[in-house]
C-alpha cells in the first residue's frame, strides 16, 4: 500500500446499483483511492452522479474475459470489493484471481449457496496470499448478524430469530438485484423452524407484518445465506427465518402467483424476465412512499420467562439501497486506517458490530429503535 496514494480499493460493478454508492462513499474517504471498475467506464458520468471524477480512477474489467486477472493486477488495487451480482450460481474465480494478484477481496453477496460455501472454497487461496477474503458484506448477514449480537445478552435462552426487511416501493433496482429475488420465486429451500429442516417455497404464502413506523406489509419467504449461517452462529435457536415485504400488497400476491405458478412446474424464463419486472415495478410507484424498513425479532426467555425484542430499522427519503453497502465500506476504511481484516476466508458474520454500523445510520437520517 503507497503512503502516498493510500489504500487503492477497486469496486468491481463499479457503475452498478450498490457499486456506484460505495464508489461514492469511498470517494470522499481520506486515504483511499477509488478505483470504479466495470464493463462500461464510459458511463461513468451518469452512473456516478455527485462523484468527482478527477478524485477517482475509471478502469474497464470484465470477469468474463480472457484477460480479467492479467487486467485486475495491472490496477495495482489493494482491496477489491465486487458488486456484480446476481451471485446465485457464480463460482469463486473472481475471489481466487484477486488473491492470486496479492489483493484483499469482499463481496456484497446474497447468494446462500454462494455465501455458505465460501469459506471452504477460498480459504485455502486467502491463507497463502495471507489476505483476507469476505463474502455477505452487506444487509445479510453482515447487518443481520450485528443485530442478533448486540440484542443476544438480554437472552438467557435464544428461542427464534425472525428478520423481515420491508424496501420502499420507488426503491431504484438494479437488474442483478431483480435477477436474484427472481431466482428462487417459486422455489423450494430449506429452512430451520421448530428445530427441524423444514421446506418452504419462495415468495409464496405472503403474511402480514407490521412495522413500528412503516405500517403493515405482507410478507413473504426468501432464501438468503442467514437460514445456514445464523443457525450455526446461534446453537440452540429453534426458529431462524427471512421473509421480505413489498410495500404493495398488489404486487407481493404477483409475485406470490408466480411462486404458485413455477412451484407447479410452469417454464417461466424468470431471468431473461428481470428486466421487464424492474420496469414494471416502476408503474406504480405513486401509489407507494419513500419509506423503507427492517425488522429483527428475537424471542425467547430471559429471568425463566418468556421474553420478545424487536430491533426496528426505518429508512426515510429512498435511503434504504444505502443499507447494503454499509458493511463493504465500513471494512474498507478499517483496512485504509492501517487496521488488519483477517487472515483468511470468511463470511461477514461476527466481524462489525451494530455500534459501527449506527455511524453510518445517523449518516444517512436513517433511525433505528428496540422495544
């Protein structure tokens, strides 16, 4: 790392819809040199929009090519934080290649798969580079995580962990984002309640919740790395459960019909559909608000008794995309103060807690309460 650039960070998807916020976050952070790397440098004045782009380096990488890791070297990054999802179904390549070329790597991944398997897959790579490697810095389970540890001590015995996360209707979506909640609509997966695995299907079987500050929503099943990673963090937790809520019922029972409609074999393209979900979703975004939310409910007994926590999260002014890009930016300037990431493969479970990521909450006028 040059004392005199600082630590070069690259943001693979740099021009996306998470990578384009962190480009901008870190832009603005002393010792770091942002790098913003993606397929299409040239739009890279209307992707990153309030960035100044003579404070930034603009590089054209693209992990499909021939030539991804002689071109990643060349950037002589320090750290790379890849943002180009869906990661449901990518390999390791990407994470291998920056280890490969001395770099530190961390991902936004969602992808439970992808997620769970990391560790094993990479730590081997990480260990020899003595680098560190993390995957799942974002919403889930790096925030998720933080929640249950910071609320776990009021807990003699830790029963359920119920996790809900509620966007804004006008909520911007990236198409990889679309591509990723689309992947298992419809789908089986596992899940942990009452002690056993147990199979639900997602986006089926909507519920209502009711958040403290945004009201009722439905709320549907959604298969994220926290079903796997939160069972083994919290040994003895019965119950560990995911669901996310649309703002509008309407389009909570669409996506619910579709479940329906694949759970009994139907050969919907979901993935080429991606797209025209994202943009139909934009048709009724004056029938909804700029509030977002989440919450975490952790039941179980404290004193001998029964005892319920909710930790709720509320995002005014479509803030709520900023959320997922807390983590990767919180390690990225830990890294930039001289401070070490670990060693190694990990998931980002365990590694920041919920009093970092509150700086960033007051940042962004976003208000967080437990009751």
């Amino acid at each position: 790392m040059s004392q005199q650039e600082g630590c070069r960070v690259l943001v693979l998807g740099g021009y996306g819809h998470f990578g384009a916020r962190i480009v901008r976050a870190l832009s603005i952070t002393p010792g770091i040199r942002v790098i913003a790397a993606g397929r299409h440098p040239e739009q890279a004045a209307e992707r990153l929009p309030g960035v100044d782009l003579s404070m930034i380096e603009l590089c054209r990488l693209d992990t499909a090519a021939a030539d991804f890791a002689t071109a990643l070297a060349a950037t002589r990054a320090d750290l790379v934080i890849h943002t180009a999802g869906p990661f449901q179904g990518q390999g390791f390549d990407v994470a291998r290649a920056c280890l490969q070329a001395g770099m530190h790597y961390i991902d936004l991944a969602d992808g439970r798969a992808f997620v769970r398997e990391f560790p094993a897959q990479v730590d081997a790579a990480a260990r020899l580079a003595q680098r560190s490697a993390i995957s799942g810095a974002s919403t889930l389970p790096a925030l998720s995580c933080a929640v249950v540890d910071a609320l776990l001590p009021q807990f003699e015995q830790l029963h359920s962990i119920d996790m809900v996360i509620a966007p804004a209707q006008a909520t911007p979506l990236g198409v990889a984002t679309v591509r990723a909640v689309l992947s298992y609509c419809g789908k089986p997966f596992e899940c942990w309640i009452d002690g056993r695995w147990q199979r639900v299907i997602g986006w089926a079987d909507p519920q209502p919740v009711t958040f403290a500050a945004i009201g009722p929503r439905l709320a549907s099943p959604c298969d994220v790395p926290d079903h796997d990673l939160l069972v083994q963090r919290y040994p003895g937790v019965a119950t560990v459960r995911f669901r996310a809520a649309l703002e509008l019922p309407l389009l909570s029972r669409c996506l619910a019909g579709l479940a329906w409609l694949r759970a009994r074999g139907l050969p919907l393209p979901m993935a080429a559909l991606a797209g025209v979900f994202a943009r139909a979703g934009r048709w009724f975004d004056r029938f909804g608000t700029d509030l977002g939310g989440m919450r975490v409910t952790l039941r179980g007994q404290r004193g001998g008794l029964e005892h319920t926590v909710h930790w709720d999260l509320t995002a005014p002014m479509l803030h709520g995309p900023e959320i997922p890009t807390f983590a990767a930016v919180l390690l990225a300037r830990r890294l930039a103060r001289g401070e070490a990431l670990p060693v190694g493969a990990h998931a980002c479970v365990g590694l920041l807690t919920l009093a970092d990521f509150e700086s960033e909450f007051a940042r962004w006028q976003i208000d967080s309460t437990v009751c």
